[in-house]
C-alpha cells in the first residue's frame, strides 16, 4: 500500500494541535480527515473508509473510550491510536486493554508520529498476510457496503466478483445514482491490483485545457503554466486501476487518445513524444447509452468495443424494488445516531410506491434527511421529503409520459420476458418483432 492510499481520520477538540498534527501527517504522504468532537469523529468514521484513527481520548460530546467501541464496533480491523495526557496510559498493553492498537502521549514530535503511524501500518500488513483476514478486511472497501437482494442485483454482484479476477476493462452502466462507482470500486479491492492505487478521473468536472494533462501528464514548458514536469493519472495509476467516470464525455480527441492507450499500453505527457509503459487496468461508467453515442457519432465506435468488453449494467432502483428495505436497513445503521433508528411500515410503503428517477443516491438522501429532522428514533412518512411523500404512482411512473421511448421498449420486453418466463421465441412473437432483434434489444439494455 503506497502512502497516498493510508487514509487516516484525527480526532481531538484542540484545533491548532489538529492542524500541526494533520499537516505533518500530510507532510508524509498521508490522506487526512480531522474532526473536533466525538460525534463528528463517529460520523465522519462511518461515511469514510480510514485505515487509523488517531484521538484524544478527552472529547466533548462523546467519551473517548465509548467512541472507542462505537468505532471498533462499525470496522474490527481499523487501527486505533489513542493521543493521551503524560501519565494517562503508561505502557502499550493498557492501550490494549482500551481497545487501541498503540497510544501516543502528549506532546510528541513529529518523528516520534512517523514512527508510531508507521509500526502500526507494519503491524496490519502482518496481520493481512493471512489470507481470510485479508478478504475480511477488503470486503470493507466493497462487497459489504453493496446491499441488495434482488436478482436483478445479484447478478451484478456476481459479475462483479468474477471480473474482479480478471484484468479484463470493464464499462458499468447504469442511470445516475445505481452505484456505478461503488461497482468500480468494488472491482479494484477485490482484484489481484489491491494493494496499488486506484485512481478516479471524473472526465466532465475537469476543466476543457487541463484535462489531457491530468490524465497523461504533461513536461515543463508544455504549456503556459506547466513549471515543471508532471505525471498524469494513468502514471499515477501504474500497476493499478484507472476509473474513467463519465466517460461518454470524454472530448473526441481524447477518445483518440484513449484507444491508443488501450492498445498500446503506454503514453505520451503533453509536449512530449517519449513513450511511457504503464501497466493500469481500466475501468469506465457511464450513465449515457454509450452504443447510442456511437450510432448517433458522438463516441467513436473502436472506442466503444475496446471499453465494453466486459459490461456491467445496473438496473434502476425502480427495476428492482425488493431491494429498498435492505438498502433502507443499511441507510438507517449508516445514519443512526445515538441510538438505531426504525422505519415504520407505513414510511416503507411510502418509499416502494415512489419511483426513485435518482435511483439508490434519492434514497440515501431521504434517509439521511428523514433521520436528521428525527425528533425520536423512528421514520415515519411525514419524515420523508414531500415529493416522495405526495407522490401518486397514477400519474407518472405506470403511464408513459415523462419517460423515454428506451424506458417504455425495456418495459415492454421484461413484461413479455417475464409473462414467457424468459422464452425468447415466445418473447418475440408476444411483441411482433423478430427474435433477433428481440436479442439485440436485451443487449442493448442489459437485460439477462
Ligand atoms: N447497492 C448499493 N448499496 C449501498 N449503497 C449504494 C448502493 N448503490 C448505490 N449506493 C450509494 O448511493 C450513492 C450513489 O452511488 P454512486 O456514486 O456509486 O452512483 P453512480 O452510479 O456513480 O452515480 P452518478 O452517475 O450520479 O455518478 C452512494 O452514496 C453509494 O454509496
Ligand atoms: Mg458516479
């Protein structure tokens, strides 16, 4: 695990101490998150994915030693260091008995912080050396955080676990708020590139100017600006996994580009004509019909077979909606104070009748919001937003306004799949269309 991927969370109410402490830690290599007070150290630790925590044990809000258990309670493996008083904690083994991994006594300085950061990061790669802990351990950064039990879902559960192995570039589908990076994620920690980085490019929110840069990198004097010679994020990404968000819009010469690294395995920085080998694994998603970009030209269709040789698509959540209580379950743990929320049936029913246009992201944000203004531990419906709450599944999701002709022709097929159980033939002549162009349709939509 190179530096830059040791995510640590800093906990301690004394904010120049934060600061100092976080600014040497980043000095080091390291991926820093600070927070004040327990309760903000507890929420943060359960959005995020750290491998230390480093607190005082003295917080406002919640004790140290209770936030201690809550965090050992969400992630066993984490390693926790305790910053304590002179004379608090005398020796290791009542670290240990803390429930810590290794204590730090006030003040310390920063070699003294290096060594400590890295003897427990020693420690750990000990400890995964065996081999089902290991697989314990990444299922942190993946399959337990993938919730769903539909079949729909567990057949990209599936896929995901067999690509995974592979090195195979895969392109995931899906509308916007499925999980497509979750996906992407779930594929780089579970793969034999684990321990090497996995780098996000996010193509549309980098500016139009640097972006060629950004992914190839660029030399000194490249450009106005470019002071010094730079790696881009396929470098950076060398033995590991590059994750090409948004790629459907990636600029057309980028494309070119692209599908030359593809083949070649190598780059060209920006305002240079060396060829670098880079050995990175791509990984592309995006929300658009990409096959259509190409019939429409906007996508080059080389392109497009090289990205897609293995395709995940996501089913909208809508296409799927035994999995709204499990992932309901799992928003409640994820946002529950103090103490575990509950959902009454009512909210439930509320939540399987609406139509989830922002798919499993609409969700999460209903829960987070529901359990925000929460006067007491449980969700009932007048907790959810009001377009969720109002809303009358008769005058929009069964009819087919407000919904693309792609939506209503995917309907039409999974209806006459599901009324033939699945017989193509059958299918076929139930929609007066040949089979294979029934066939092509099913491609075209992911449908299994
Ligand atoms: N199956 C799932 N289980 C648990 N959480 C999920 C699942 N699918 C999505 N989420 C959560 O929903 C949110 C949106 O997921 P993600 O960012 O992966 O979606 P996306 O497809 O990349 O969306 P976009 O196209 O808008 O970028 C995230 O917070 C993610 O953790
Ligand atoms: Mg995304």
């Amino acid at each position: 695990m190179t530096d830059q991927n040791v995510s640590i969370l800093l906990i301690d109410d004394d904010e120049s101490l934060n600061r100092v402490i976080s600014y040497q830690l980043q000095d080091m290599g390291y991926h820093v998150e600070t927070a004040t007070d327990g309760k903000q150290g507890l929420e943060k630790f359960k959005k995020g994915t750290f491998d230390i925590v480093l607190t005082d044990l003295q917080l406002p809000g919640i004790h140290g030693m209770d936030l201690l258990s809550d965090i050992r309670r969400e992630d066993k493996y984490v390693i926790v260091i305790i910053i304590t008083a002179y004379g608090t904690v005398e020796n290791a083994v009542e670290a240990s008995r803390m429930g810590a991994d290794d204590y730090l006594t006030k003040p310390f300085g920063k070699e003294t912080l290096r060594f400590t950061i890295e003897k427990a990061l020693r420690l750990r790669n000990l400890q995964t050396e065996n081999v089902q802990l290991r697989g314990e351990l990444y299922q942190k950064y993946d399959f337990r955080n993938l919730v769903g039990k539909s079949s729909a879902f567990e057949d990209v559960l599936k896929l995901t676990g067999r690509v995974a192995e592979s090195d195979a570039t895969v392109l995931i589908q899906g509308e916007s708020g499925t999980g497509k990076e979750l996906i992407a994620r779930a594929i780089h920690y579970n793969s034999p590139r684990k321990n090497k980085p996995l780098i996000t490019a996010n193509c549309p929110s980098i500016p139009d100017n640097l972006i060629e840069s950004e992914l190839f990198g660029h030399v000194k004097g490249a450009f106005t600006g470019a002071l010094k010679d730079r790696s881009g994020k396929f470098e950076l990404a060398d033995g590991g996994t590059i994750f090409l968000d948004e790629i459907g819009d990636l600029r057309e010469d980028l494309q070119a580009k692209l599908l030359r690294v593809l083949q070649e395995k190598e780059i060209e920085r920006v305002g240079d004509s060396r060829q670098i080998k880079v050995d990175v694994r791509v990984v592309a998603a995006t929300n658009k019909l990409l096959f259509q970009l190409v019939q429409n030209g906007q996508f080059r269709e080389d392109l497009y077979y090289r990205l897609n040789v293995v395709n995940i698509t996501i089913p909208p959540l809508r296409d799927r909606k035994e999995d709204i209580p499990f992932l309901v379950d799992h928003f409640l743990h994820k946002y529950s104070k103090d103490e575990r929320f509950a959902i009454t049936d009512e909210a439930l029913r509320v939540l399987h009748e609406y139509d989830w246009r922002g798919n499993v992201r609409e969700l999460e944000n209903a829960i987070e919001r529901a359990s925000v203004i929460a006067t007491s531990p449980v969700i009932t419906p007048d907790l959810l937003p009001p377009m969720i709450r109002d809303f009358s599944p008769n005058n929009t999701s069964h009819s087919t306004e407000n919904r693309s002709l792609d939506q209503i022709e995917r309907q039409a097929i999974e209806n006459a799949l599901d009324k033939t159980a699945g017989n193509q033939t059958k299918a076929a002549r139930l929609l007066n269309i040949p089979r294979h162009v029934l066939i092509y349709r099913m491609k075209k939509y992911g449908i299994t």
